[in-house]
C-alpha cells in the first residue's frame, strides 16, 4: 500500500470517527436539556447512578450547554477540514464544493438529526447513558467555557442585556402548571384533576382576603342576648361555629360553638332536674371560645399549616386597622383544591350560573373569578379583583347602572341588577 492509500484511508476513518463523537455530543445535548428531571429523579431514588450524575452535571446548564457545543463545533470544524483536504487531493478544485456537500449531508443525518431524535424519543435513558462521559467533558472544558461566558455577558452588558447564571427561567411550578394545561388540551388530563392540581399549586399564590366569607354574609350572635335566644339561634343554624359580638356586630368577642353550648345547656337541665327554664341562669361568655383572628393578607398555604398545627377550623379575618373583614375555615381552603364541599347540614343551593340560550350566562355579582374560571374553563384575570363584580367597577373605573354594558378581556358584560353599590347580577357572554 502506498503512502498515499494509507493517508486517505486515515483521514476517511479520521472523519468517521469524528462524526461519530459529534453525533454523541448532539444526542448528549437534547437528552441532558430534553429530560424531566423529575423522571430522572425518580431513576436516580431507583439506584441509577446515571440518573444521579444527569442531575448534578444539569444543575449548571448554562456550564453544560457551553462545554457540548464547544466539543460539538470544534469536532464538526475538523471534520470539515479533513474531508475538504482529502477531496481536494482526490478531485482537485472541484473538491472543495463536493466536500462541502457531502459533509453537510452527513452531518445532517448522522451527527444531527439521527442521534437528536433517538435523545428526544427516550430522554431520561438516553442522558443516564450520556451523563458520566459528558461529566468528564465538561471538567476539562470548563476554563475555556468559563472564559466564554464571561465574554459572552459582557457582550450582551453593552447591549442592555443582563443576566442571572443563578436564575431558572422557569419555575418549577409554573412548568408543573404548564405540563398540566398542556395535557388538557392534549385530553390526556381530565378538568377535574387539572383543577385540583392547579389549585394545590396556586395556595401559596392566593389570600385569605381573595377565598373568606365576607362580613355582609356573616352569621352572628348577640352575646348580650338571653340565652334562650342564643341556643335557639345556634340549634337552627346551619353553622357549627358563631361569632359572638357585644356592642357593635364588629366587635367579636368569641366563638360559640354548638357542641359546646349544648354541653353546658345538658350540665345546666340535668342539675335543675331536666327543668329547661334553668337555661336563663347560663353565662354564655363562659361557653364562647376565644376568636382567632387572622390578617387577610396571609397565603391560604400559610394559612392552612396554621389551622392543622394549632388544631383549629375557624379564623376570622381582620385588615391591617384590625377592622374585622369576613371569617375563613380549614373548609374553604380545601375547597380551592377539590371544589365544591357539601356536607347534610348545608342549605341546598341553586347552581350558580344559570345558562341562557342566547350563549350568555347569568351569575351573581359576588361569585369570585376564581370559580367561575373553574366552572366554565375561562381564564379572566383576577389580580385587580377577587369578584366579577369588582372585575367588572375595576375596569369601568365606576359602579355601572342597571343595563349598562362593557366588553374586556375578550367578553361582554351586561349588568342586570344593582342593589345600591352593589352589582348584584351581571350577564356574561364570551366574544
């Protein structure tokens, strides 16, 4: 064999092999940045040591991108170059173009295409497999990458682009949200678990302010009145808890709680010989719990670790003036998670949208944005509001009369009834 055979067949075995590792570094690259990581974790508690490894090395992701496509241009550089030099001694001039074409399309198909869509159809064992080597890669290639970096944000400095190395571009709840929307749409995830799921994620994101019953709908009991008066009221009441207040209906005193009260109301009948006129001697400041206030600004996360460690169910809420606002239970907040709760004592209720045929629904002013996102699958904003209502006077920038219209945010409002201040009904159609 001649000088020249040897030579050729090197630089042809040369350029397949450099192909070879610029196809593992582009597969290494989509399996490292395509994978979950939680699958990979869920691999890695499995006893998957490239799981694990995956996990550290992707930890740095702009160090690991930087590193890959480092190795990947300059393999794919000297592959180029070999090719033209081999083609040019083989077909003179002309290689040059015939090189330039037939490296283009084996890089496409074999160093690109190829090794990317295996990475993308099995991400998670495709980054197991890749992750130790590519740890190696990236140790030895980090003072160079780090040079680059550091360039490559000084660059983007002088145009008014600045970075954060540290900062993740996406959270990882909103990637959780993300994916769950994503399956919806795809019908892969139904509406009802999509909302619990959603709503589990949103508690640390919504107030007490946004979810309590408010003041106007609250049931409470005058502390002062005789105590016939107060059991009569407690026994009818579809509430197990009441707000006592003294002087002023704002001016909360206690909480009687039903259990409570007819304990007491049995000590006192049974002592008088089950003369139930005894009840008149009863102090109901002595059965009335203590009232636990909380700010109306606290998350409903916060709120509910509150509730479950101090073993309690019922808070009433205050603003920052300790002005008593409305009151919230444990129930509420787990209704944001699962929906709806009725147990046998609740009032049965008419569904609170009422459809019409023109397309337009009817609903109550006070229904928050939050469950009619929830029943109709909209998507209002409800960070200037917490009701359709408020939605409806933020926007308009006044309280609309009756029969007056509005459109925003892709639907059309109608006010049907006004109740002083107040939008009692309102008609919503989606443009």
């Amino acid at each position: 064999m001649t000088t020249f055979d040897t030579a050729l067949w090197l630089t042809a075995g040369a350029i397949i092999a450099l192909l070879i590792i610029s196809a593992f570094f582009s597969g290494s690259e989509t399996a490292l940045t395509a994978s979950s990581r939680a699958k990979l974790r869920a691999l890695a508690d499995k006893g998957s040591g490239g799981a694990e490894t995956a996990l550290k090395i992707t930890e740095d992701s702009e160090r690991l991108i930087g590193s890959v496509l480092l190795g990947n241009n300059v393999v794919n550089i000297l592959s180029a170059s070999l090719a033209t030099a081999l083609f040019t001694r083989l077909f003179g001039d002309s290689g040059v173009a015939l090189a330039t074409l037939v490296m283009t399309l084996l890089v496409l198909i074999f160093a690109e295409v190829m090794p990317k869509t295996y990475a993308i159809t099995n991400p998670e064992r495709a980054a197991s497999l890749v992750s130790r080597p590519i740890r190696v890669i990236v140790f030895l290639l980090s003072p160079i990458v780090g040079t680059v970096q550091i360039l490559v944000r000084a660059m983007l400095g002088m145009v008014g682009v600045r970075t954060d190395p540290d900062s993740a571009v996406l959270s990882y709840q909103e990637e959780i949200a993300g994916t769950l929307a994503l399956g919806h749409s795809e019908g892969a995830v139904d509406k009802e678990d999509r909302d619990r799921l959603l709503g589990a994620l949103d508690l640390g994101h919504r107030t007490v302010e946004e979810v309590m019953l408010h003041r106007s709908q609250l049931e409470t009991v005058d502390i002062d009145a005789s105590p016939a008066e107060i059991i009569a009221q407690s026994v009818n009441s579809p509430h197990s808890r009441l707000p006592a207040w003294r002087d002023d209906p704002e001016n909360i005193v206690g909480v009687i709680h039903v259990r409570d009260l007819m304990r007491e109301v049995h000590r006192v009948v049974t002592e008088a010989g089950g003369d139930f006129s005894a009840v008149a001697t009863l102090d109901i400041s002595t059965v009335a719990r203590e009232p636990y206030f909380v700010p109306d600004t606290t998350p409903l996360d916060e709120q509910m670790r509150q509730f479950l460690s101090q073993r309690r169910h019922f808070g009433l809420v205050i603003d920052e003036y300790g002005a008593l606002q409305g009151l919230i239970t444990l129930e509420d907040i787990l209704e944001e998670i699962v929906g709806e709760i009725v147990d046998e004592h609740d009032i049965p209720t008419e569904d609170p949208i009422t459809r019409l045929e023109t397309g337009a629904i009817e609903i109550d002013g006070t229904m928050t944005i939050r469950d009619l996102n929830r029943a109709m699958d909209w998507a209002l904003p409800d960070e200037e509001a917490n009701t359709v209502a408020g939605l409806v006077i933020h926007e308009a920038q006044q309280i609309p009369e009756a029969g007056q219209v509005f459109q925003f945010h892709g639907f059309r409002f109608m006010v049907v009834e006004r109740v002083e201040n107040r939008l009692t009904r309102l008609r919503v159609r989606k443009m």
